[in-house]
C-alpha cells in the first residue's frame, strides 16, 4: 500500500477535505491545477508553497481512490 505522507485530514479544515501538508490547498484543487497548468514551472511561479512531490502524491491519492471497473454499454 502507498505511503501518502503529505495528503492530510483535519475535520476542522475544509470540510474535512484531503489537503496538501496541511495547508488549505484541497487535493481536488491541485488536481484541477495540474489539468489548467501544462507548464509546472507556470504552476510553481503562482503557487510557490507546492513541491513537486505533493503534485506526485495528488495525483497517486486520486487514482488509489477511484475504482477501476468497466461497465458494459447497453446500445437500445
């Protein structure tokens, strides 16, 4: 099982929400970065507390939690 070190949990923080190191930065966010942001160094510039691992581990944490089940498609 992968180790998620900087992905953090505090009910009393953004709902609750998976955050990077604390910080009110959700994982959901980072993610969404990552998808407006082709350039890292553009995204490092704009959010300069982010380190390339906490990318790594947003991006781990999400595919460890989405299932990976095919469902067949009905035609009709």
């Amino acid at each position: 099982m992968q180790s998620f070190d900087r992905i953090t949990w505090d009910p009393a923080q953004m709902n609750g929400q998976a955050c990077i190191r604390g910080m009110r930065l959700t994982v959901k966010r980072v993610l969404q970065l990552l998808a407006q942001y082709p350039d890292r160094k553009e995204l490092f510039l704009d959010f300069p507390s982010l380190e390339e691992e906490d990318l790594r581990q947003a991006l781990a944490y999400a595919a460890a939690n989405l299932e990976d089940e095919a469902e067949p498609i009905r035609i009709g």
